[in-house]
C-alpha cells in the first residue's frame, strides 16, 4: 500500500503544498512543533533515508534550503532546524522546523492544525518563494 506521502502526492489525500516538482515537494505537517514546519519528501516512495540515491538527496537538500530561506523570511527565526526521524511514516522526510531555541525542536510540541491554518501559511511560504525568485513549482 503506497504511504500517506504517495497519496498526498498523487492527489489522493488533501495536503498543502509549499513546493512541488518532478523529485520533491515540501508541504505542511498536520502536526506541526512550531509555526510554519513543513516535510520535505521525495516523490518516489524510499522508506530509509540513507538509502536515498545522491541525486535526489542532493535535489532533497536544495529544495530544503530554498524552502528555509522562505521560513527564515516569514518567521524571522534564529535557525531553522533540519530532522530526520523517519519513525512516523515509511517514506523518507526532512522536517524542516523554524527555532529560536533547541526546545523549539521537540516533537513533543506538536499539535494537530486546523486545514485552514495550514493554508494560510503554506500561502505565506510560496509568496517568498517567489519573492526570493523561487518557483513554488519547477
């Protein structure tokens, strides 16, 4: 059975998406730890990220990156943390976390968010995205 990012991503589960192309997308947590914490996900289902081939993982890291600079625009963190668990779901994922303190980092934070709320700052992401020359999609 394809993991709830596959579905997300072929369009068979509501996701909000902050990015999408042909390798990657990053989208909204439904649990977020903080404000604007977004997953950043392969396209093709890898369960393991070691086991993630370079070329994507490279592409994975570049979309991360584009991504922290819409965050640290938005949210105006110190940092913006990068985790891999993977213990959640069987596909790999990058959370990528605005933080002020490592505290901001425990998934013990996390609260369901309401759709809407996930909306809005997926919005917020992709317009600096684009204020920063990003296309929200490639």
């Amino acid at each position: 059975m394809a993991s709830i990012f596959t579905q997300i991503i072929r369009g068979d589960l509501p996701g909000h998406f902050v990015w999408r192309d042909d390798v990657a997308v990053a989208i909204m947590t439904i649990a977020p730890i903080q404000p604007g914490h977004c997953l950043v996900i392969p396209v093709e289902e890898i369960d393991h990220w070691d086991d993630v081939p370079e070329d994507i993982n490279a592409h994975l890291m570049s979309v991360a990156q584009k991504v922290a600079k819409a965050q640290k625009k938005v949210y105006q963190p110190k940092r913006v943390g990068v985790m891999v668990a993977g213990l959640e779901v069987p596909h790999t994922h990058y959370h990528l976390v605005p933080a002020n303190a490592i505290a901001d980092l425990d998934f013990a934070l996390q609260k369901p968010a309401e759709s809407d709320a996930l909306a809005a700052e997926a919005a917020r992401l992709r317009a600096a995205l684009a204020e920063l020359g990003y296309a929200a999609s490639e």
